[in-house]
C-alpha cells in the first residue's frame, strides 16, 4: 500500500529494438536516453517512472514490471 509520499500507480515506458524488416531497411534507432527515466526524440524529453531499454531481456521486463504486482 502506498503512504503519503508514494503514488501506487508507475507508468514505464518500454522501448522495442528495430526490428528485422526495420534493420534491413537501414532505419536507424532515433530515441536518446539521458537518463533512467526519460527519453527524448527529435529532442522533445519525456519522463517516465522508468525506461527500459531494447536490450533488455523478458525477464528483466517481468523482474522491474509485473513481479512487483504479483508477489
């Protein structure tokens, strides 16, 4: 449950990595992230509670995600 100072609602910001049909095509990846929790594109920022990054594995995902709602 969350107190006064902890808002029970996150909101994370998953960010995919090109995929195959993307990479053949030669797009290039546009996103920044200056910080943890924040990505900019065509340099306008956006705060989240969290980033997570197109490296990451599911697992990881399901870790920072929804095994904090679950347990």
């Amino acid at each position: 449950m969350a107190n006064g100072n902890e808002c029970s609602i996150k909101v994370i910001c998953r960010v995919r990595p090109l995929n195959e049909s993307e990479e053949r095509a030669g797009s290039k990846f546009v996103l920044k992230f200056p910080t943890d929790d924040s990505v900019t594109v065509g340099g306008k920022l956006f705060v989240f509670d969290k980033i997570i990054k197109p490296n990451v594995s599911q697992e990881y995902v399901y870790e920072v995600t929804a095994k904090p709602i679950v347990a």
